[in-house]
C-alpha cells in the first residue's frame, strides 16, 4: 500500500532541488529529510517500510515539500514509479536491515534488503536519469584486520553477512558509477549516534541503551569485557555530511569517505561517561561477547575533513548531553 501526503502542486513546480530518501523514517532517514527541509527550495521524497523506521520519526516533516511513500525498496517497480512521476534529481540510500545479528541468523533476508533492494535503487535511478546517489555504507566492511586507524585505503575483510553485503553494495554503486555514468558517492559510517535511535530494537546502537538504562536506573549489559573500542560520531553531523557530499562539485568529487571523528572511545569508557551526566552509580552486567562483531574500530577521518572544510564535528560528551 502507499500512503501519500498532499503536495502543493504550484509549490512542487517551483522547486530546484528533488531528493528522494529511503529509509527516511529512519534513525539517519529523518534527520537528513528535517536538515534538507531548511531549504524552501528543496522537495523530499521519502520512503520506508516501517520495518524498523517509526512513523512518529515523520511528525517533524509535515510540511508541504515533503511526500512519503509507505513502501519496500524491493519493490522495483515502485521505485521506478515514485523517482519517474517525482523526476527525482538526487538520492540517499539509507534503508537496509542493519542488523550485524540479524544477517548471521537470517542472511537470505538482509542480502535481500541490502543487496537487492540496492540494486533496485541503482537501476530505477539509472532508468530516469538521476544525477547523484550517496550510499550510506558502514565500516563493518573493515571486519577484524587489526590495522587502524581505518582509512578508505585500509584492508576490506567483513567478517559477516552484514557486512559482506555493504560491501557488495558499494561495489554495485562503484559498477554504475563506471558503467553507465550515474554518479555515486559511498558514505563509510562508523558508530552514528544521537536522538530518535531505537534503544529497544536489535538495531539500537549502545549510545541509545545506555541513555534509556540509566534513566530507567537499571544496569546495561555490555558484551565481553568493554575495553572494546568504536568511534561516534553525531546523527546532526552525518545528515550534514551526506547533503555535502550529495552536492561536490563533480570535478574532483570524493567518492569514498569514512565518517567517524578520529576519537576512540572503549565501551567501558562511554559507561562512566554516562555514570557522570546521570550522576547514578550503576554497574555493568557483562556477558560473553556477540558473534560477528568487530572488536576494535576507529577511523583516520583526514578525507572528511577535506569534505567538511571548516565545520567541526561534535564531541562526544556534547552529543550525549544532548540526547
């Protein structure tokens, strides 16, 4: 079924920019719709199964530049529909299940979503001409090659479904990119953050649970011995960072980038972060650790940084007040 807002037609005549977002009820989905929508010029179309978006994510984008299509991006030919009918210029390719778990039991499902339903987007976009697609990858293509910090030239080796199939995506973007001159951009997340993260879902990042465990005061569980480290980075500052990439020049244009701050922070140091702002003295209820999962991650962000220019990224303790 699609569920359509009402569009002004004389507003949808005027505009310069079109964008089409999947995922965009989403945790990075929605925030990147709500930073384009601060542009009078800009029309958003959205997409989103609910299979792990929330339709409360979409309350903060009614307005009449913004259009929403429930719908799956394994369906191709609503793909096709929407970015012909919309003549959809640019596109950022959020949706997938991003589940590292999740593609260890279930691996036909997530190679479905995220593969398939990649390949759905670059065609559709291919058959109607779309100028740009940026790709929202994830530094689980790294898997566990002990070299770090991880820059785009660093050794590729998922040790997952998950991220095998991120991998095969951003493959399938560079392919379109070579072979039919689509323009793609592959955005290498590392730990994003912030608020409208589910904490109760199996995709919820640990930010996002410990801010709910210790408000609810009771202790979080942290998987094997927390000296495990990630580098987050803002939800705010990864919308910001997609729309500049969506728009380089395209002389010069980066087209890898790993997006994460630099900063290492281990898990057992984001709990006493959270002891601080909470004032609570909780203690952690440590378990094995989950299978799949990379065990030490940081980026060399040198690349961003040449994106963003001047722009500073927000630091951690400041992103986690925030929530």
């Amino acid at each position: 079924m699609v569920v359509r807002l009402n569009i002004n037609i004389a507003v949808e005549n005027n505009i310069k920019n079109t964008y089409f977002i999947t995922g965009v009820a989403g945790f990075i989905g929605s925030h990147i719709a709500e930073e384009l929508l601060k542009n009078n010029n800009n029309l958003i179309i959205g997409i989103d199964n609910f299979y792990s978006g929330k339709k409360e994510n979409l309350k903060m984008l009614k307005c009449d530049r913004f259009k929403f299509y429930e719908g799956d991006i394994r369906d191709f030919e609503l793909l096709k529909k929407i970015i012909f009918t919309h003549k959809v210029q640019y596109v950022f390719h959020e949706a997938a299940i991003a589940s590292v778990q999740k593609s260890v039991e279930d691996p036909l499902l997530t190679n479905e979503v995220n593969v398939k339903g990649t390949l759905n987007i670059l065609e559709a976009s291919k058959q109607n001409n779309v100028k740009r697609i940026v790709y929202s990858s994830s530094c689980v293509v790294f898997g566990d090659e002990i070299t770090l910090p991880k820059n785009e030239n660093s050794i590729i080796a998922p040790i997952s479904p998950y991220g095998y199939e991120k991998l095969m995506s951003e493959q399938y973007m560079d392919l379109y990119n070579n072979l039919y001159g689509l323009e793609t951009i592959n955005l290498r997340y590392f730990n994003v953050y912030g608020s409208r993260q589910d904490y109760s879902s199996e995709y919820g990042g640990v930010i996002s649970i410990f801010e709910d465990k210790f408000q609810k005061g009771t202790s979080p569980t942290i998987f094997g011995d927390g000296k495990q480290y990630r580098d987050y980075i803002y939800v705010k500052d990864i919308a910001r960072i997609n729309i500049k990439a969506m728009h380089q020049k395209s002389k010069g244009m980066i087209r890898l980038i790993c997006c994460g701050t630099g900063v290492k922070t281990s898990v057992n140091k984001l709990f006493d972060i959270f002891k601080n702002k909470h004032n609570k003295d909780l203690q952690a209820n440590y378990v094995k650790a989950r299978e799949g999962e990379v065990k030490d991650s940081v980026c060399n962000n040198s690349r961003l940084i040449k994106l963003v220019k001047s722009e500073k990224v927000t630091k951690l303790e400041d992103g986690i007040l925030d929530l």
